[in-house]
C-alpha cells in the first residue's frame, strides 16, 4: 500500500473537513471512515482488484473539497433530458442537490424520494445502519472517503406492493468550477416486498472539467420486488468517476441493470450483488468503451447464497486508440446454494492496435446441483464481414462503424423502453469511431 502522507490526492482528501452533522453516531462513522483511509492510504496494483488499474497519476493531483457555488452553477436541463423518461427526477451538481433542476411535485403514491440530508433532517435513526457502514477490505479506499466524506445522496423508498409506472431518473452533473473539485454521494435505495419501479441513472458533464467524483449506491430489494436499472455514464473526458453499487436480493426478487460506461478519464465500478432469499434473479447488460487515453475498470462481484438464484451477466468492450478497458467478473455460489444458475459472458473488440482490454472471468462454486458457465473473448472485427460490406459500395469507416454497433446493441435489444433504447443506440453510434 502507499503511504497516504506521500501523495497529494491523498493530502487533499485527508485535509478536508469532515462534514457535521450534529448527529453523534453518524459523526463518529465518519471519523472512523477518515482514519481507517488515513491508516490505508490508495491501493496499487499489488491489491488483487487494482492490478490492472494503477493511481499513481491520479495521487499526484490535489482537489479542493465540495463546491460551495454548486447552487448557482448554469445547468440546462437538457444535458440530462432523455425520450421516454418524464417522470420524478432528482439532480445533484457536483455533489449538490438542485431543486430548481429536480422534478418532485406531485411523487406516486407509495414512492419516497428526497435527498437523504432532507431526510436525516426529519427522522435520521432509519438511515443509521446504511450511513455508519465500515468497509474493510484493501481496495475500498475510495468507499471510506466516500463514507467519511458524503454529505448527501439520493434517498429512495418505493413501499411494499407499490407499482411506480413512471422511470425515476436520478442525475449526477459534474460542472466546470474554476479548479479541479472532490466530491461525493451516497445513494440510498429500498423496494419492499413486491414493489416495482424502473431507475435512470445519468452521470454527465456541463463544461470541461476534471474534477474527481465518488457515488456509492447501497440498493435493497425486498421479496418479489422488481427493479429494472439503467446506467448512462457520460461522465466529462478529463473527470475521475469512482462508483459502488451495492445489491442484495430477497426472496424471489428480480434485477436487470443496463449500463453504459462511456465518460470520464478514469472510470471505476465496482459493482457487487448479493443473493440472499430463493429464486431470486440479477440479470446484467453491460458496454463500455473506453477511447483516446481513458481508462474504464468494471469489477462485477456476484454471490449466490440462496436456494435456485439465477445470474445472467452479457458484457460488451470496445476499446479504439489507447484506451484501455479492464473486466473482472466474478461469480461465487456459496456452500448451501443448491439450484443455483449463473452465467457470465465478456466479448471485446480492439479497434487499434494500441488499444488494450483486460479481462478475468472466475467462478467459484461451493453448492451441488449447479448450472455455471463463464468465458471471455478479445479480438478484432470479423475481417470477412468487412470485404462484405466494402464489396456493396460502403467505405471502410462506416462499415466498422456498423459492425461494431451492432456487436454492441447485444446489451440493449431487452431494454422495454423503445425511445430510450433507439436513444442510447444511436448515442453508443455517435461515440464510435468512424475511421
């Protein structure tokens, strides 16, 4: 591990003031995430799930700590408007909650929706459990800042039964502010038993910027909820995004989650689920893109722990100048997980020759009676198909361009909302090269 007083990032982050709260429990989980940071420092590359995702440029900038014109930033609502998306919306710019952005009036019946400052506010005792979580293991630096230094989030509760027709679209805005800013949110979720709701979750840029963001997301589905989640990553090219997510699902309780990693110049998911009750299910569809210089890391952690859990994971990467992508699926069913099925798939495209993907299936099982399969796959277009399309008049450009549109809308076709999906279709266009 490095040690912390060495780099400047490091400096920064530790020099920050820890937001108060006034609240004695919630201020001792913050000191005790500030000081385990301080005791642990970055990870590098010898921590198994950085090793291919070195920090060594990012520890030598300093941040300045929270934004406090957030409020008065120039955003148009239109950086962040969708098709088919027009329902309950909640923005935060830089860290910030915006209610002149965010969209409130008149919630669902059986839908709760606020930043969590507000609601720590009114009640703050049913926030104490997610709020004072400690993360422990060796690469959760950026987990302890986030945990330490968070001040507020999106706090989501949709009530058992509750079938909430309209998407809610959550939106993180990273906004150009004179210098180079750090900040954090952290995301609270819960459906109860039997609830529905669909979530859009937009992370996207006004301005250039090159600011370094952390957004934690804790998401609790209760029996037979049904949670569909799409993720549009669009992050500014100059920004650092580090984001968590953190699911556990009930009895008979359903995920499927899209996402689109396109933005930022560092982006970090870790994204690890939990099945707990039988029959529960997590689908994952996932794309990322990494071009130019970025550097794209998605560690996909998934534990079967349940009687007849289903996992079906289908990755796509497309990496095109120097851009580097890494892949980390892993899939684990625990001793007692009889029943279980999980699949992982992860097919890249390079579409030059410096361009770099790394990616590690694993599968551990510790259950009889299982269904598993994993694989990975990095190559080039299909050359044949290329003499094709050129064959029928059509430049070489376009015709990789249409390949590998194609190679990618594989984690799109189940995606129900037809104007999002032919939205994110032709924007995941646009994003390819065309030379």
């Amino acid at each position: 591990m490095s040690e912390p007083a060495s780099l400047p990032l490091v400096e920064s982050l530790l020099g920050a003031p820890l937001p108060p709260s006034g609240i004695a429990w919630l201020d001792a989980a913050r000191q005790e995430s500030r000081e385990a940071f301080a005791a642990s420092g970055l990870p590098d590359t010898r921590v198994e799930a950085w090793k291919y995702t070195a920090l060594r440029a990012l520890g030598q900038r300093h941040f300045v700590s929270g934004d406090g014109e957030a409020l008065s930033r120039a955003v148009d609502a239109s950086a962040f408007a969708l098709p088919g998306v027009d329902g309950p919306r909640l923005v935060f710019v830089n860290g910030v909650f915006r209610a002149d952005l965010s969209r409130l009036d008149a919630l669902p019946v059986g839908l709760t929706l606020q930043p969590w400052s507000q609601a720590l506010r009114a009640d703050a005792e049913p926030l104490r459990f997610a709020l004072s979580r400690q993360y422990r293991e060796r690469g959760d630096a950026f987990a302890r800042v986030n945990a330490a230094s968070a001040c507020d989030g999106v706090s989501l509760r949709v009530a058992a039964q509750a079938r909430i027709d309209s998407p809610v679209q959550l939106v993180f805005v990273g906004a150009a502010a004179g210098v180079d800013l750090a900040w954090h949110v952290r995301n609270l979720i819960a459906l109860g038993e039997g609830a529905e709701l669909t979530l859009i979750e937009q992370h996207v840029a006004v301005g250039e910027q090159a600011h370094l963001a952390s957004v934690v997301s804790d998401i609790d589905l209760g029996e037979g909820a049904r949670l569909h989640h799409t993720v549009l990553q669009a992050a500014a090219v100059g920004a650092s995004l580090i984001r968590r997510s953190q699911l556990r699902l009930h009895a008979r309780a359903h995920a499927t989650l899209h996402l689109l990693e396109l933005g930022a110049s560092l982006a970090r998911h870790d994204l690890h689920a939990e099945l707990v009750g039988d029959d529960a299910r997590l689908d994952t569809r996932g794309l990322f893109m990494p071009h130019g210089r970025q550097h794209i890391d998605t560690q996909l952690a998934i534990r079967h722990q349940a009687l007849n859990t289903i996992s079906s994971a289908t990755w796509r990467g497309v990496a095109s100048d120097r851009g580097r992508g890494v892949f980390r699926g892993a899939i684990m069913v625990a001793p007692g997980a009889d029943g279980s099925d999980a699949s992982l798939s992860n097919k890249n495209l390079l579409l030059s020759p410096s361009a770099e993907i790394d990616t590690k299936p694993e599968l551990e099982i510790h259950a009889d009676e299982v269904k598993a399969a994993h694989g990975a796959t990095v190559g080039q277009l299909d050359e044949r198909a290329l003499f094709y399309l050129r064959s029928r008049g059509i430049p070489l450009g376009e015709a990789r361009a249409l390949l590998t549109a194609a190679f990618c809308r594989a984690v799109l076709d189940d995606l129900p909302n037809e104007l999002l999906r032919e939205h994110l279709s032709t924007l995941l266009l646009a994003h390819l090269p065309h030379t």
